[in-house]
C-alpha cells in the first residue's frame, strides 16, 4: 500500500493548473508523477472525461471512471466555471502562484474568454501556456474537428497498419491517439520551465495532435516517400518470413534477420530448437552468414518457416516468454492484460501500486510510475481526485476566500 | 541571434535506432549540444540500413542537430575518451540491453567518478534490474510484450504487423524526465541515474485497459476502428487516386533491358519497335502497350524493377494527371487506394453527416436514427457509408465533412504528410535540409511550437564527422595524441 502522504518530487516547486480534457490529461498526470501540485480544473459538475469507460465494477458514473482514474492519480481537484466573471478572477488569483496552465480548449478559446496568453503574463510573468488543440492555433484546419479515428489517420501512423484486404487500422484502445499529445505537451512544458529558471520568463506552447501523431510516423513512411517516393502499404511484408507465429495459447513475435547480425540474433532460435528435437538438418546447417533476406527463395522459406511453427506450437505464451530468456532468442508473446498483470518482470521491479479508493471501500492495482530513478523517483501516490474534492483546501485554506462567499458561488454555479 | 533554449548543456549519446536517437533529438532541436558516439564496427542499424553509414535516409530522421565522433569502444582508450568527455558533459543517455554499458567500463558509478553531477539515463527494453533486465530485442517486439498488439486490428483475425510502435511512446518520458533532472540539479546540484524501462513506458499508455482487468477482470480484445461512443466511428473507402511512373529509354541497351522486365513479350520482338527510329515512328501504339503492363503494378513496384535493369524512371505524384492527359513517357499504374476517416458522436453530428450524404433514403431507417441503433446496426451502417464515399477523393470527403462539423481525415501517406497536407506545411512538420552526400531532404520537426524560443532542424552528421572538433576544440587534444588514438585503432 502506497503513503497517501505527497512527499518531495523532483518537480515539488512547481504547481500546474491543468484545465484539459481527454485530449490533454496525460500532461498533468506524467508532472504530477514527478512531484508537481496539479491542479484540475472542472466545470461544476465535472469534466466530460470522467463519462469515459471503462467503469468500476461496470457502473457508469464521473466518479468510476477507470480512464479518469488512470490519467488524473496524484492531482487535486477543483471545480470553477472559468466562463463567468466570478470564476475569471478565482482563476487569475490560482495563475499568481502558478508555473504552467496547461489546456487543451479550441484553438483561440482561452482569447475569447479574456484567459490568453497575453493576459496571464501580465498578472505572472513567468507563467507558461501550453494549449493542446486537433491541429494547432492556426492554419487552414485549425478549425477542423478531431477523434481519435481521424487523429490517427492525419498523422500518418496508420496507412501502414492492418491488411491490405481491409481498411487501415488505428492502434487500439480509445483516445490513445491523445496520449501522444499529452506527452508532447509535458515536454514542452518542461522545456518551458527550463527556460523560465535561466531567464525568468514565461511562454506559450502550442501543441499540435495531429503533429503529435505525426511525430510518430516511421521513417519508413517520410523517409521513404522522401528520397525513393515509395509509399509503405498495408499488409506489405517488410520481409518475406512471417514474423507473427501462432503458439499454442496466442501468437508470438520472432524475425528472422538476414545481414550482418543473421547469425547472431538466429542461431539462438535454432539451439532451441535443436533441444526440443523440432530442428531439421536445414536449419542445423543453414549458412546464417551469407543470407540475404531479398534473395530468399520460397523453399528457403518455407524451410525456415516450418521447424518455427513446430517449434512454437508446442507452447504457451508464457513458456515461450521463459524460454526465450533461457535460450537468449528475441521472441516475445502478444500479450493481453491478464499476462501483463502476471509478468514475472514487472512484479521483480515492483512495478506495480496499490492506490487506495476509501470512498470504494478498496485499493486498486495501478501501473507504477514510468521511472526507476536515485534521486526523488516518481510515485503514484493519491487516487484521482473526487469532483471538487479540494475546492475547500484550496479556495477557503489557500485563497482565503470566506465560507459566505464560497456559498454564495456555489449558488451561482461558479464552483 | 536569441540564445537557444537549451544551450550551454552538452549530451553524450550512446543510443542507437529510434528511442534514444529520438528523445535526444528532441534536446538537440531545442539546442543542446549532442555527440553521438559511434563505431564504423558497431553502426546504427540505420546507418547499416543505405549502401553506405552516410546513405542512410532513415538516419538522417531521428538524428538532427547532432555530432558524431567515431570510436571503438572495446578499446580502453576510447573509454579514457569518452571519460574526459563525459566530465564536460551534463547528461549521458544510452540505450544497450541491460548492463553492456556496465561492461564497457561506462557504468553510472564510473561515469560519476569523473563527474559526480552527471545525469545519466538508461533506456533499455524491460529496464535494468529483474530476470529479464539483459533480454535483447526491439520495439516491434514490445509492442507486443506490453500488449498493444494484442488490443489492434480485427477482432476475427490475427493482430497485424504494428511496427515499434512503443519506441514512440517511450520518448516522451526520457525527455519530461531528463529536464526534470536539470531542474533539480540547478536547484541541488545534484546528479543521478535513471532506468527507464520501455515496457513500463508503454503500461503508461494502455492504463484503463489495465485496471479494467484488476477491477472487472476483463480481458481487452480488438475493436478495429470503433468506439463504444460513436457511430459511424470507422475509415471508409475513398475514389482510387491514379498513380504514374515517368519511364525514358535512348539506348538499345536499354530498351533491352527493359523489355526483359516486362518477361519479353512477343511484341517486343516486332520489327516495328526494333530500332529507336522505328520505337519512335510506332510511339502511341509503343506507349498504349507499355500501359497495359504498368496498369497492374504499384509505381513503387514498376520503379524497383527498372532501377534494378539500369532503366530510368521516375515514380511520379500520385493523381497529377487526369485520366487521359498524361504527356509522353508518363504511365499509368495501379491506382492506390485512398481512405477518410470518419466519427460521427452526436445526433447533431448524425443530421449533419446525411445531409452532407444529400439525406439519402436509408438515412431515415428509424434503425438508424439513434446511436444505440447505429451501433446495433454498424456493419451494415459501415457498408452504406462506404457506398457513398467510394464516389469521392479522400480529401474531398474530408472537406465536405469538417465543412459541416463532422470529425473526418484523409488516411495520410508520406507523400501527404511530405507533399499535399496544408496543415502539416503551414506548421513546417517537415522543414528542408541540406545533407552533404544525400542533397535535400526533409526531416521532422519538434510537435509544439514555443512563442519564444522556437525549435532549429538542423541536418544529421556524418559518420565521424565531429571527430576533430571534439577532440581538439572541447578536449583540447593535440595533433599528436589524436594521431595516437588512431594508430592504436581507439578512433576510427
């Protein structure tokens, strides 16, 4: 069970008003992981991306989201409606004592309500703005609309992905597109607290989803269109083994590799093989050194490919991830949520946490922190706030707002 | 000019193909200084991927703005090298299976030694410690070890081929956790070692999936592109752009050449098409058949297999001929097939979306006219879709739709991401460089645009390229005893 207690992170001076949605919560929470006093903002009532499954125990309901839950441990949690004048200046009172505000509003938004950039810097100079939107603040679609499908699609990730008898596919699990820009947002919010030690000055960031996604393009792709105008297609085999391999409870991923490391990264396969009586004398006398994956013929092929299926159809995924290790062979099983709960290597780093949830009456099992490191590791050490469960710490106890005039903005729906 | 962000910090790279080159670049874009130690006998794969270390496209995309030192590092001088850099240096990062950086004397307890503030961080797959901590292997790898292989795709087929997708995911830490490093050393002036593990990175990025299973014990699957939240949530089918590849032939070599790719069909024996003169006098007959060949091959194809023959040919912009326009020595080939994808959330959305369909009949079916219908109804919705897209471009689908606030976008290739993509230009994804043996080509750049200290693409070093200056300049090595390290084969 982790202490509840925050203790000293690495980024313990900073303080992060975080008003995003889906689109930006990873931010908050990868800073928040390393020490930093995250501030979630909510509209009254809480934020859309609380009604984002899946769900405790299957319930629907903003205080049971699991996705919630996953990117918003560590953070307190506030609700304000930053639309009304009362609100406004709740929020420029928190913009005095912070380093970054980060928000993932439509392009401009933050302008229109009298928040931009260029009004926060007066009231703190050395406050930075990272605003997470679709496809920037400007240009020709700034204004357009984004999902996690068309994300994927206008970064370019995807053309390659899936078979060529089929639409491309996105990679799965929902609003994952979304997770890259929330890491590119923490690193430009790093990098702006960075330039605000060395000189004193704040900045605004503007964080591009679509350039985000962009960014994880393969150089296959653009380097490839670039200097041969070759376009990388779906279900085109980079090389002619197969490298998805049927075992008996799943699939692994093994490659055969041709060149100058053939050798190496292959024999180990057929040692294994050899132990588990499956070689045949093609194998056991195949010269790795001189291989050429381009030159591989279809007997070749099939020679190869056929022992391997042998090989790894007598077991599970789990033997085969032990096995590998073993045998020093590069296979590794398509896991699924159950074998990542009982990998034998996370639970030797202690990766994993126990976050208690008291109003659920349980603790929770969380991934652990991203980093293993000697000088105020990051933690996970508070469950995700409850909708507005800090608005008393922070407007009565830091803002030194009255219990009066706190109620009388609960009225009016501004907290 | 404005001092760079990160200026003033020096980095020394160990890393090699995309995490660490990745991470690191995104500092050096932002102006740190970053020499990559390299070895003509250890190359990045990338490097070994070209005909030659400095002909490798994919190099030059990961690794702007660095410097590049060759050194070979089983040689202890070498080591004493990289020591007395590393004690000019801020941050080492390296990215071997665990514990070779121990075992070629650069270990974090020797490397603090000659540096005690030093920050370093090691990137490694299932991170340093644990059974198994020293297990090689790569992103496409992991991407199925930390489980997203198993959730993409189809749920009645087998998962597809993701690529590393997980050496993109890793970066976002390294970089996050090294500033914070900085930050705490400039208040501590304290160093340290971090070991990040590229699996538990990536367990970063499938959380509600992994808690779903502690909580429900369900198991995650395959959805393809669907969302539980909105219907149509897919990626439709699209008019087929036609493609072209540009072939020229002067020499009867070459029209040799050229007729043996194409199997030696009996018109190519024809006395008509047997001298230049007579290719020439029989041209639109000549052209027709070249296209009755190409018509079935992808340009990427039909350009492979001259370029191996000796045959000049150009792979030309998908779509900039109309059918029937296409000037002399132009062909067409396989058409591409062209996608949009589309999200359709609300019912405002939904009223939108058919009107832009022109409120087709089917539109009414009362079985379509709530989400909880349209997801009953999906595959039959999808297909209706795609019958209505397949008569439009990509793109004009894309515009119709966003034109009336409906979430949609082109499935881009590099050619759009490099050549068509508006957005993409107006924000210089892909800023042009200048690269001494590759010529011009472009590189990405940094996802974020900061106000006041923008980020600087610069090209990727050549091979050893920096092996003077850092030598000489920031170790201040003489003639000699850089002589001396090559006789002794510690620089190569």
């Amino acid at each position: 069970m982790v202490s509840k207690e925050k203790t000293e992170g690495m980024l313990s001076p900073y303080r992060v008003l975080d008003l995003t949605d889906e689109k930006g919560l990873l931010c908050g929470k990868i800073l928040g992981d390393l020490g930093a006093d995250v501030i979630k903002i909510e509209r009254p009532g809480g934020d859309c991306a609380r009604n984002i499954g899946p769900f405790y125990h299957d319930e629907p309901d903003p205080e049971k989201s699991l996705f919630w839950f996953s990117f918003n441990a560590n953070k307190r949690g506030i609700t304000l409606n930053i639309e009304s004048i009362d609100g406004q200046e709740i929020f420029k009172k928190l913009v005095e004592r912070a380093d970054v505000v980060v928000e993932s509003l439509p392009p401009g938004y933050m302008n229109k309500i009298d928040l931009g950039y260029s009004v926060l810097e007066k009231i703190n100079p050395g406050v930075s703005l990272v605003s997470i939107t679709p496809f920037g603040q400007t240009g020709p679609y700034s204004d357009y609309k984004i999902s996690d499908v068309v994300a994927w699609a206008l970064g370019g990730y995807m053309y390659s992905v899936g078979d060529s008898d089929r639409s491309p596919v996105r990679v799965g699990l929902y609003c994952q597109s979304y997770l890259h820009a929330g890491g590119q947002a923490a690193q430009g919010a790093m990098m702006a607290l960075y330039h605000r030690e060395m000189t004193g000055e704040g900045q605004s960031i503007d964080v591009s989803i679509q350039d985000s996604l962009t960014r994880c393009t393969p150089e296959r792709i653009t380097a490839n269109w670039d200097f041969n105008k070759r376009v990388a297609r779906r279900g085109e085999r980079i090389l002619s083994i197969r490298r998805i391999w049927p075992c008996k409870d799943g699939y692994v991923y093994a490659i055969y590799w041709g060149g100058r490391n053939a050798r190496r990264w292959n024999s180990p396969l057929v040692r294994w093989m050899e132990s588990e009586g499956v070689a045949t004398d093609f194998m056991e006398n195949f010269d790795w050194d001189s291989f050429n994956m381009m030159d591989a013929t279809q007997e070749i092929i099939d020679s190869i490919e056929e022992p391997t299926l042998k090989l790894f159809g007598k077991f599970t995924m789990a033997e085969l991830l032990e096995g590998a290790l073993k045998h020093n062979a590069q296979v590794y099983p398509f896991a699924t949520t159950a074998d990542i709960a009982s990998n034998p290597q996370l639970a030797s780093r202690y990766f994993w946490v126990e976050v208690e949830h008291p109003e659920l009456g349980t603790s929770i099992t969380y991934p652990g922190p991203f980093a293993k490191n000697t000088e105020l590791p990051p933690r996970i050490f508070r469950r995700a706030p409850l909708i507005g469960e800090h608005n008393e710490e922070i407007y009565e106890k830091e803002l030194g707002i009255s219990k009066e005039k706190i109620l009388r903005l609960k009225q009016a729906e501004v907290i | 000019m404005a001092k760079k962000l990160l200026e003033g910090i020096r980095i020394v790279d160990f890393t090699r193909v995309i995490v660490g080159p990745l991470s690191i670049k995104a500092l050096s874009d932002y102006g740190a200084e970053v020499i990559k130690i390299e070895s003509r006998k250890a190359l990045d794969q990338f490097r070994s991927s070209g005909p030659e270390p400095d002909l490798s496209p994919q190099f030059t995309q990961w690794n702007t703005g660095k410097l590049s030192i060759t050194l070979d590092l089983t040689n202890p001088k070498s080591v004493d090298v990289v020591k007395r850099l590393v004690a000019k240096s801020d941050i080492v990062i390296e990215s071997f299976a665990g514990g070779v950086i121990e075992k070629l004397g650069l270990g974090y307890e020797e490397l603090k030694k000659v540096k005690p503030d030093i920050i370093m961080l090691s990137s490694c797959m299932q991170g340093q410690t644990g059974p198994y901590a020293r297990h090689p292997g790569w992103g496409f790898q992991l991407s199925a070890l930390s489980g997203f292989c198993h959730i993409t795709g189809w749920p009645d087929r087998q998962p597809p081929e993701l690529g590393v997708y997980t050496d993109f995911i890793a970066p976002h830490f390294n970089v996050t956790i090294i500033l914070a490093a900085l930050l705490y050393r400039r208040r501590t002036g304290k160093g340290q070692f971090i070991d990040m593990a590229q699996f538990e990175n990536g367990l970063q990025f499938t959380a509600p999936l992994i808690l779903d299973y502690m909580v429900n014990h369900r198991g995650a699957s395959r959805m393809g592109n669907r969302s539980n939240y909105a219907a149509p949530h897919g990626v439709y089918r699209c008019r087929d752009e036609y493609t072209w590849c540009g072939i020229s032939m002067s020499t009867d070599k070459e029209w040799e050449s050229f007729c043996k790719v194409l199997g030696n069909p009996a018109w190519t024996k024809e006395p008509k098409f047997s001298t230049p003169a007579s290719r020439k006098e029989n041209e639109d007959e000549l052209d027709n058949l070249i296209e009755k060949w190409t018509i079935s091959y992808t340009p990427e194809r039909v350009t492979m297999m001259f370029q191996q023959a000796g045959v000049v040919i150009d792979r030309l912009p998908t779509g900039i001929y109309q059918l029937g326009k296409n000037p002399r020595g132009t062909y067409r080939c396989q058409s591409e097939d062209r996608w949009c994808a589309i999200s359709v959330f609300t019912d405002e959305e939904w009223e939108s979306f058919c009107k832009v369909m022109g409120n087709p009949a089917w539109t009414k079916d009362p079985k379509f006219s709530t989400l909880l219908g349209r997801k009953e109804n999906e595959d039959e919705l999808d297909r209706l879709v795609e019958e209505w897209t397949i008569n439009y471009t990509a793109e004009d689908v894309m515009t119709m739709m966003q034109e009336a606030g409906v979430a949609a976008g082109v499935v881009e290739t590099g050619e759009d991401q490099l050549e068509h993509d508006p957005q993409t230009k107006h924000r210089n994804m892909f800023p042009e460089l200048e690269h001494p043996t590759l010529g011009k080509h472009h590189a990405p750049a940094s996802p974020f645009i900061m106000s006041k200290t923008p980020c600087e693409i610069r090209r990727s070093p050549l091979l050893g390229e920096h092996n003077e200056y850092v030598l000489k300049e920031l170790l201040g090595m003489s003639d000699e005893e850089v002589a001396g390290l090559v006789i002794e084969g510690a620089l190569e």
